[in-house]
C-alpha cells in the first residue's frame, strides 16, 4: 500500500490482535501500526480530575 501512496501508518485502540501483530502486518501488507496512546499521548498534558 505504501507503493501505491496509500496510508502508511495505522492509528488503532487495539492493544490485543491488531498492535501485538504490528510486525507481520508491515511485513505483508507494509503498514506501520502504532497504539493510539503512544502516538496522541503528552506527557506535559495535564491529567483530568476523573482519572486522579
């Protein structure tokens, strides 16, 4: 798909099949696959107060 300048780069909330899985799947079909707290995620963001 990265060829054909398609998407290169998946963004998922699946931590289970699909990011344990990352490897293979840019392998096959050349996506790279990134979880979704680790591409969005700040450290200097403040946290709310429902989650303290």
């Amino acid at each position: 798909m990265r060829e054909m300048n398609q998407n290169s780069r998946v963004v998922t909330t699946d931590n289970n099949h699909m990011y344990s899985n990352r490897e293979r799947i840019d392998a096959i079909l050349g996506l790279i696959i990134v979880f979704i707290k680790d591409e969005f995620s700040e450290a200097t963001l403040p946290s709310s107060p429902d989650t303290e």
